[in-house]
C-alpha cells in the first residue's frame, strides 16, 4: 500500500514556505500577513467570538501592527501560544512578534534573548477572596490554599511574597484561567491570585461579583507589552512606535472619529508628524506616512481600545489607573514624534 | 408380572412450564435473581442507574437552547423556578459554538471541502475495507487518495499534489530502469534519489512552470485555520497514513537478519514507545525547528503531524510485527521454494496475508492516535478540548464546564465506538476465514 | 538437471557487493549506518548552529539554581529555595507515586469488571459492558478533567464543615474529612519517635529514611520469615506422618504480637485532620489533583484490562471449567482455582504494555495541575529557565527508563509464570 507521500510533499511546500528571509518586516510584506502570538483565551484581552474573530485588548495591538505595515487591519493570522510554547514560538520565528500578556524582566529580555518593545499595560501581582472569609489583607492569608496559574512570573511572585512575610500556602497550580475561576467559585480554593487586571475581568463574569473582593497588597510590577525577537532593530522599531502611535494619539486626542479631519492638517506639528502630513518618520521606519493613520483607525487610540475591550463600559470594568496617560496622573508616556 | 396394577399406554400431553420459569418473569428469575448475591448485585445497580438518571435528565432537559450567554441562561431557568447551580444545562453554548467545534476556524464557505474530503476518504477505504462488497477497480482511486485529501484540505494549486505523485512515479521509472540494467539494490538506491532529487530540487520549479501555464487551483488554507474536530480528525488520518508505509518498513527491519538495521528499528521503536505522547508533543513545539537547518520554519500543525506519524509508526510496526508472527512458517519456506527474492516474497505472499490481519491492530492504534489528539490541546492548538477553553474565555460563556465536556465526550464517543465496532465485525470476519 | 559442483573459487570482484547475497547483506548494512550516522550527523550539526544563533549553549548548570517555586504535593523536603534538580526529584516521586497506585487500583477494577461482564446477571453485565465502552471510546485527558471538575464541583469546600450546624460533616468517626480540596486521611504518628537518618547531606539529592518505618519493616519480615518456617514445619509433618499440625494461631501470633509491641514501644498513635484556620490541618492531605488522576487513569486503564481479562477468561476452553466442576467445585473456587491461573498467562503480556500506557499517561497530570515530573521538569523549570533542549531530552530519559524498568520487571514475571514447555 503506498498510501502517502503526504509528508513529502508538505515538507516541500513548508521549505518552500517557510525560509526566512533577514529582516521580520521584509518577511512580513512579503507574506502579506502579520502572524501575531495570543493566548489561548482570556477574557478580554484575547478569545476568538462564535466567528472565529480575534478580540480583545492584546488583539487589538497585533491588528495596529498589521494596520501600519500592510495597510489592512485584518490581515492578521492569530497564533494561540500557551505560557510554555509562547517564548519558542518567537524565538523560532512562528510568529512574528508576541502580544500575550507577557511581563517584562530581565531575564526574558537579557538571557532569553526577547525585545520588549514597550508597556501596553503595566499590571501587578494581585489577590480577590470571598467576602465572607473576612480577610482584609493578603499578610492574613497564613495556612491559605491558592490557586495560581503555572507557566507565569506570578507563582514565583506568590512563592517570595509568602516567603518573605514567613507565612505559609497551599498553592493549586492551574493551566488556565477559566479552570482557576471553577475551581475558585467552588471554593477548591480561597485565593485566587494573577494579574489584577486579569482578577478583575474573571470577577466581572461571575454571577454574584459583589461577594468578592480585590485584596489591597499587588505584590509585584507586572508590565505587560508586546516583544519581537532580538537582533531585528527595524522590526522592533515597527513595534515599538506603533504602539507609540496609539499612545500619543490619546495624548493629543487623535481619534478614530476625528482622524480625518486631522489628517488633513492641524496647528500642531506633532500631531501632523504622526499622521503623515509633515516629516518623513514614516519613510525613516521602512513603511509610508499613512502608517501611524492606518494603526490608530484600526481600533482606535489606546484610549479607545482600552475602553472598548476592558474598560469601565465593557463587563470587565478596569479603571485607568496606572494605565493612564501621564498628563492624567497615569504612567502611560510615550516618547516624542519627532 | 401379575402385581403390576397400572400401565399408562399414551403419552401425557405436554403440560405448560410453571409461569415462574418461562416469559418475562422465568427471565428475570434467571437472570436477575439466581441467587441472594444476584440478588444484591441486581438490586444495587437499578439503585445505581437510577440516581445517576435523576441526577442527569432534569439537567439536560432545559429549555436554553436559544440563549446567547451564561446570564440569559439564567434568567430562563430562573424564570421557570428552578435554581441553584445545577438548575439546567445551558445549551446556548453548543447551539451557537458547535460549528466551531466541529471546524475550527475554516473558512465557513469551504467547509464543503473536509467534508467532500472525509467522504471521499470512505469511499477510498471502501475497497480495502469491504473487499467483498466493491469493485476492486476503486484502488486505483484508493492509491490516488492521499494525493487529493491534502489538496481538498489545505487547498492552493492543483500541481503540487500531481509534483508528489509525479515524484513517485519518476521514482518508481528509475528503480525499474536501474534493477533491470544493474541491481535491485542499486535500483532502488536509484529510485529513491531521483524522487528525492524531484520533491526538494525540481518538484518546485515544476509547480512553478504549470502554475504559470494553466493556474488550476482552489483557495488555499492555511493550517492555522484547522481546528476542532476536523483537527483531530485530520492529524489521526494523516498519521495513520504516513505511518503505515513507515511502519511496515520499521517492523521489517525489525525481523530482519542484517543486524544494524535490526538494531536501529528497535532503538527507534522502543524509544518512542517507552516515552509519553506529551513529550513528543514538547519536541513539537519546542524542538523541531532546532534539529532541522537554520531558517526552516513550519508551522506547528505540520510539525505536529510529523510527530504524531513517528508516534503512531512506531505502534504500527508492533501491530504489522504481530500480523508477520501470526502467518504460519510455512508461508515464508513456501515463497522460498518458490524462489522468489526477499522483496517478491514481501510483496507477493507475506504482506497481503499480513496486513489483512493486521487491520483490527491497525484500526485500534488509529482509534488510540485519534483519542490522543486531544493531547495537542497542551502545547495551545486548538483542538475540540483546547477550542473549550477559548470558549470558555468568551465573556458570555465564562463558567460553563459540563456542556461543553459533555458535548466533546459523546462526539469523542460516537466516533470511537463507531471504529471499534467495525473493527469488530472485522475481527470475526476474517477470523472465520483463516480457521 | 541441475549437478551440484563446489562454486568455482572466484576472485573477489567489486560488483559482488551488490550481486552475491553473501556480501550484498553486508553492503546494505553499511549503507543503512552511513545513512543513520549522516542523518544524526545532520540533526546534531543543525541544533549546534540553531542553537548557537539563539545563543543558548546546552548546559545543564540552570539545575543548580533556586527553582523559586513551590510545590504542594511533596515527599521529599522541598522549599522554593531549593534547586531545580531538586524540584526535578519531588516531581519524579510523584510520577511514581500516582502511576504505582494507578496500577494496582486499576489491576483490581479490571479483573472485577471483566468477571462481572461475564456474569450470568443480565443487569450486570450490560452495565460493566457500557462501562467499558464508555471508558474506552472517550480520551483520557477528557475524562481527567472531567473527574476533576466533578470533584472539585459536587464535593464540599472546607468552610462547609465551618459553624454551629455545619451543611457538611467529617466521615467515619470524624476521623476522614472529603472535601473538594482532596480527602484528609488520618497520619500515622510516632510519639517515642526514632527519628530519622539523613543521607547525602546538603545537596540535591538529600534523603531522609525514617527510622520507625524500618524497624517496623524489619519486625514486620523477621516475623513472616518465622511464620513461614513455621509453615514449612507443619509441611515437613504432614510429609512424615499426614496429620497436619494446627498452626495457624502460631502464625497469626508470630506476625501480630512483635508488630503491636513495637508500635506500643514506638507510642504509635493516629493523628486526626481538624478545620483550623483555612484548611483542615493534621492528618494525611491526598489532594484533588492527585485523587482525579488517580481515579481517572486507573478507571480508564482498568477498561482496557478488563477486556484483556475477559479475553483470558475466554480463551481458556470450556472442558476446564466442566471438568473442574466435575470434581465438584464450586463457581467461585473454578474461577479462583482453575480459570484465573490459567487465564493469567494470556493476561499478562498485554498488561504489561498497559502498565507502561498508564505510566505514560500520566504525564496528562499538568491538565490538573498535579505536580510530576512533567509539571516540574518539563512545565515550569522549563519555563522559567527556558532551556527546552535539555528539560525536553533529560524528561524523555526520565520516562523512557522507567518504561524499561517496567517492562523488565513484567517480562520478567511473565517468564515465571509461562507454561514451562518440555
């Protein structure tokens, strides 16, 4: 029986595929598609709909990126990565940059060899127990069992908070978010800790989400943001001021609405620097002058996508925070078009 | 003599059996209460299979079918009076998910072709499998299958599969030329290197050349866009497939005299099977692309197939080895004194035996490399077990659990079981033929 | 007509390597070798250049660092502080400890329900068969999760057992708590304690033996190598003079009574779980993750060997079971006696290799966060140090010797056991 040559012949057609070229962005123009690594799923940050439509708030980057580069937000292939395939991923040029709630360390950045090109949400390391426990501070959590998610920074984070106050823990390590949310709501455990952010969006869609609380204590800086391999500067830089863009389009009120209007030329040269009307900065990154146009009209400013995906409107209902802009007392601060 | 005072000189007639010995009751008797441990046994599973209905009717009799999130859910139970946790399944998910589950992220207007490809898969297996019933001409499409089935499924131009076969085809011209002129063992080493030579050098520019002739193609699919079901269909038939020819290979080496090659068949049986799945799977998404040369890179479902074929070739030796144990000696000294070669008597004699009484093995390692593919759900495809948890991360659907199981379960069932009841009916089929 | 002559002694010639099967065998060997050495070759020389553009040399020097991360199930002392290699052994312990008592749970479920299918009790039967075909026909990572969602679901929490009047209550005798956090178990504690000898000092591997459980070991075979003796003697009798002495109170007493005094001396005593605080505390914790894989490997393997057994059962011919009832057995006794030893030869080849499938298996454990040594070695340290090339082979190693290892031992039981042919 010779059933296959299958394998032969996709081996061929992958070869033929797949051979990188030297730089991410030629690769990317070349193929036409940005290949964008997510998550497997969490509530507002990234889950496909009954469609099969990416959406959410890392999502919304990765379609950004795609808007600036090849001028069609859409053209984005999304990529599930896990916690522990999502570093391999990169590094093996599967997909071209990562969007995946990642925090930002050092040895991400140094040993394993990842550019984080910026911050697009800085988060921390955070608790919510059941009101009815009466706990009031995570240090009166001693003898407590606590669901964490594995493959993250945060079960180091939670070993060294307990360690360091001298307290002891029962941690339940758990794949994804969803299981952690059953067995919490079961009261398999009474703590459940991941990025606030991330706790907020799970209390949202329970059934009762006033009969749990957010514990004060955020026990480590979790900057999350988007990263491409090392070594690719051009590429970085897509990134990098892409995400700029949207960031200083909030700042001096660009939006989707008014982008228009602005395109055709405002009083202010930094606004007209980032769309395109003055200066070259486009031409500068390898792209046209559209680009910074096409990335904030693909969701919107950062402002807009925040509120769209996660914000105080959207069931999740994340404040700003930390997350706002600089001039509102926030950290969000990008650096100059110029 | 005389003292005998009666002799009945007809036969009685025939009376009823007592009512407690035939019908329903002389059944239940005798098969449900034999004795008090009967008895017991009996009583303790109706007891059994009546609290698990209990528990489970009302749960799935619930009226959600239409609702478009956990809450509506809710609220429609809530409407009816019944609360708490497991008031009701909530349907919702599966009537507005199911599509998703069964093809992923396929394009919604070409889901005609895993279909027309799953069909057709059927009708390729038809003569293999039910000899009996089909023209045996059919092989001649069974042979072309595996070039079409990739085709449907991932699309693009039609000359990609027709540079495969061609491949074999050159293969097989420069095998015949050379054995003829030379040796079988040059012949081969020759037709080997020329397909080879077609797939990695030529077969590319081939595809090329046609392609700028006649353009003959459908649209292409990337692999990305495979999921649910079809994923795990397609990653079980595909290695199935591929593993077949390399597992005959592997189980001949394995019986084979020369000893080098018998040691590395069994090195790379042994070691695959000694290890899980899931490590294989690591290797997958970890590893692959760094044992292959700089700069390769495909994407993590082919790398996945790849695996997953070494994994299911190495079963498959063991069983096509089961299936060489069981043909009597005689068999081989048969086509010995025949005088036909090694690979004539292969060929002829021992395969087609072996292989018809390999295929129950064959089917069972293909139901355990299908229920396996759920593993792929761990390193982040999209498989109906991992199309679950992205679900579950849709606002609307965050909290459902049993639902969504149950409804992967009974499809992971109705397949399965499918398979192994063919698998048999087939057992005894052949079984009778042999004896 | 064929007249048989000695060959004519050639020379040798260079086409008969590939002509003269004397030689051709040898030919294809060598090529087969290059071929295998230059395709390892390739591979090698492929990772060495991959992996030196990642610049990620392989060592193995992460192993001596802190892993910086906890683990819940433990039977070796282990703290966050303490290495990956460390980590690597906790995780391993409890690969073994899970596949060990898969195996034997799913041994004993097997043979039952593989008897009872063939139970002449209709209800019985249909209802191990639809056990066995549900089992068998749904994947097992289905069923791992789905036994964990029912445990962690339908089970109390802790604070159910909290309060005046509590919805839920402590089983046999307040001594077992089942909740959804696992099950606490009451732990056997040594009031006059020994204690323990520590071997391999500091280092990773540090190990300590608990002085109580060896003395009791070593009670516990004095006694059965004495009871044993004892059994020989009565044999030797009963050769000698065909009355057989009775001895079973002997017996009983050699095992028991230096057993009960050592524990008196040991100042044995159980320690009950109570609620104190978030968590029952005391007591043995089996935790969920470790009761879901447990229950769902060993009830999903015993599926298979239920099968297997039944097949034995099958396979051995009516006239055994007739003739053995024609001695005047009874049902149970045939099937202990006669079947069951007979069937055990056909059993056990295939359940040696569903041993190894159950171990293999395992490996599922990361799906409920239960910590082997693919959620240690293979899941976090390899995530937190993001060396894949050494986690991924030394795990592969790790699994692959513990199949040989099994499968030695099984063949070599099985070879005890075979019909030994003359």
């Amino acid at each position: 029986m010779k059933k296959t040559v299958f394998l032969g012949a996709a081996t061929v057609a992958g070869l033929a595929a797949g051979v990188a070229a030297a730089g991410t962005a030629d690769d990317v123009k070349a193929r036409g598609k940005l290949n964008c690594g997510v998550t497997t799923g969490l509530v507002g940050f990234a889950a496909p709909d009954a469609n099969g439509e990416w959406k959410g708030f890392d999502v919304a980057v990765c379609r950004a990126v795609a808007a600036a580069v090849l001028g069609d937000a859409n053209a984005v292939e999304f990529v599930p990565t896990t916690g522990k395939t999502r570093f391999t991923a990169l590094a093996s040029g599967e997909v071209d940059m990562l969007a995946r709630n990642t925090t930002w360390t050092f040895s991400r950045d140094v040993d394993l060899k990842f550019e984080f090109v910026g911050v697009n949400y800085y988060d921390g390391q955070g608790f919510m127990v059941p009101k009815s426990l009466g706990v009031s501070s995570a240090k009166e959590l001693d003898g407590a069992t606590v669901c964490i998610q594995t493959g993250t920074t945060t079960e180091l984070n939670l070993a060294d908070f307990f360690r360091s106050n001298n307290i002891s823990y029962e941690p339940v390590p758990i794949e994804t978010n969803a299981e952690a949310q059953q067995q919490y709501l079961a009261g398999a455990c009474d703590v459940y800790t991941t990025d606030a952010s991330g706790l907020a969006a799970t209390r949202a869609t329970f059934e009762n989400p006033g009969d749990h609380v957010l514990l004060p204590e955020i026990i480590s800086k979790e900057p999350l943001g988007p990263l491409v391999r090392h070594g690719d500067n051009e590429w970085g830089d897509v990134v990098r001021w892409t995400l700029n863009a949207l960031i200083s389009a909030e700042e001096y009120g660009i939006t989707s609405a008014n982008i228009d209007e602005m395109a055709a030329g405002t009083d202010n040269p930094e606004i007209n620097r980032i769309l395109g009307t003055e200066g070259t900065l486009g031409e500068m990154l390898g792209l046209d002058n559209q680009w910074a146009m096409r990335a904030i009209k693909a969701g919107g400013n950062f402002g807009e996508i925040f509120a769209q995906n996660i914000g105080e409107n959207t069931p999740i209902g994340l404040a700003r925070g930390l997350n706002a802009q600089w001039t509102d007392g926030g950290l969000l601060y990008s650096p100059p078009f110029r | 003599m005389s003292d005998i005072g009666y002799v009945r000189t007809e036969m009685l007639p025939e009376q009823e059996p007592p009512v407690s010995e035939v019908g329903a009751i002389g059944w239940v008797r005798h098969n449900l209460f034999s004795n008090w441990f009967n008895s017991l046994l009996t009583v303790l599973s109706l007891y059994f299979i009546f609290k698990v209905l209990a528990g489970l009717v009302p749960w799935v009799i619930s009226p959600t079918w239409d609702s478009g999130s956990l809450a509506e859910c809710r609220e429609i139970l809530h409407a009816l009076g019944r609360e708490g946790h497991y008031a009701g399944a909530c349907w919702g998910v599966i009537h507005e998910r199911w599509i998703q589950l069964i093809f992923g992220f396929y394009p919604e207007h070409l889901y005609w072709r895993p279909i027309a490809a799953f069909v057709l898969l059927g009708v390729a297996l038809a003569p293999v499998l039910f000899s009996d019933k089909v023209p045996s001409k059919l092989l001649i499409f069974s042979a072309l299958y595996p070039f079409i089935f990739p085709w449907l499924l991932w699309g693009g131009t039609i000359w990609a599969p027709v540079a495969a076969l061609l491949g074999f085809v050159l293969g097989w011209a420069a095998f015949n030329a050379v054995s003829k002129a030379m040796s079988t063992l040059l012949g081969f080493i020759a037709g080997a290197l020329v397909a080879l030579i077609w797939w990695l050098v030529l077969s590319s520019y081939f595809v090329g050349a046609m392609d700028s002739i006649a353009a003959i193609g459908i649209e292409p699919v990337e692999s990305r866009k495979f999921g649910g079901f079809m994923l795990s269909i397609t990653i079980g038939v595909v290695a199935i497939a591929c593993s077949l020819p390399l597992g005959i290979v592997l189980a001949l080496g394995r019986q084979s005299d020369l000893l080098i090659v018998k040691y590395i068949c069994v090195g790379f049986i042994e070691f695959i099977r000694g290890v899980p799945l899931i490590t294989l799977l690591f290797v997958a998404s970890t590893l692959l692309n760094l044992f292959l040369p700089p700069g390769t890179n495909f994407d993590i479902i082919l790398r996945v197939l790849i695996m997953v074929t070494l994994f299911a070739a190495a079963y498959m030796a063991e069983v096509i080895r089961g299936g060489l144990a069981a043909l009597p000696r005689g068999q081989y000294e048969g086509a010995d004194s025949l005088g036909l070669n090694y690979w004539q008597s292969q060929r002829l004699i021992i395969m087609p035996q072996a292989l018809k009484i390999s295929i129950p093995g064959i089917v069972s390692t293909f139901i355990g490399v299908f229920k396996d593919t759920t593993l792929v759900s761990i390193i982040g495809l999209l498989d109906p077990l991992g199309l679950s948890n992205a679900i579950r991360a849709d606002a609307n659907w965050n909290g459902i659990v049993w639902e969504l199981y149950g409804f992967i379960a009974l499809l992971f069932f109705a397949f399965c079981f499918g398979m192994s009841r063919y698998s048999m009916y087939l057992e005894r089929k052949l079984h009778t033929g042999h004896r | 007509m064929t007249t048989f002559s000695d060959p004519p002694k050639e020379q040798f010639r260079l086409s008969m390597l590939l002509y003269d099967t004397r030689y051709r065998s040898a030919t294809i060997q060598v090529i087969a070798l290059i071929g295998f050495m230059l395709l390892a070759a390739w591979i090698i020389s492929n990772t060495i250049q991959n992996l030196e553009a990642l610049g990620k040399p392989v060592e193995f020097g992460f192993f001596g660092e802190p892993a910086s991360y906890d683990i819940n199930q433990r039977l070796l002392e282990y703290t966050s502080r303490d290495t990956h290699l460390r980590a690597a052994f906790v995780g391993l312990l409890n690969t073994l400890v899970v596949a060990v008592l898969g195996c034997i749970t799913a041994t004993v479920l097997g043979v039952v329900i593989g008897v009872l299918r063939l139970s002449h009790n209709w209800i019985v039967a249909r209802l191990m068969t639809v056990y066995v075909e549900m089992f068998r026909n749904v994947p097992v990572l289905l069923w791992i999760v789905f036994i964990m969602a029912i445990l962690i679901e339908t089970l109390p929490a802790p604070r159910a057992f909290r309060g005046d009047n509590p919805e839920a209550s402590m089983v046999l005798g307040e001594a077992v708590a089942v909740t959804n956090r696992g099950v606490y178990v009451p732990e056997p504690l040594f009031s006059n304690s020994l204690g323990n000898i520590h071997l391999f000092g500091e280092s990773s591997l540090r190990f300590d033996v608990s002085l109580d459980l060896m003395a009791i070991l070593v009670v516990l075979g004095v006694s059965i190598w004495i009871s044993n003796w004892i059994k020989h003697r009565a044999d030797a009798i009963q050769e000698k003079t065909g009355d057989r002495p009775v001895t079973w109170w002997q017996r009983l007493g050699v095992v028991v009574v230096p057993l009960a005094l050592l524990l008196a001396l040991l100042g044995f005593h159980l320690g009950y779980p109570e609620l104190k605080g978030f968590n029952f505390s005391g007591g043995t914790h089996l935790r969920n993750s470790l009761i879901a894989l447990w229950l769902a490997l060993s009830l999903y393997t015993a599926a298979f060997i239920a099968e297997i057994v039944r097949a034995g059962i099958m396979a051995i011919s009516k006239g055994q079971s007739e003739a053995a009832a024609a001695l005047g057995l009874r049902p149970n006794r045939i099937m202990s006696l006669v079947i069951l030893p007979q069937a055990l030869r056909v059993i056990i080849p295939p359940l040696i290799s569903n041993y190894l499938n159950l171990t293999k298996n395992s490996s599922l454990a990361i799906a409920v966060g239960y910590m082997d040594i693919t959620g240690t070695l293979g899941g976090i340290t390899m995530n937190q140090t993001g060396r894949e090339l050494e986690c991924v082979l030394l795990l592969m190693l790790v699994y692959l010797s513990i199949s040989l290892t099994i499968s030695a031992i099984m063949n070599w039981y099985n070879e005890s056991v075979k019909l030994k042919e003359r």
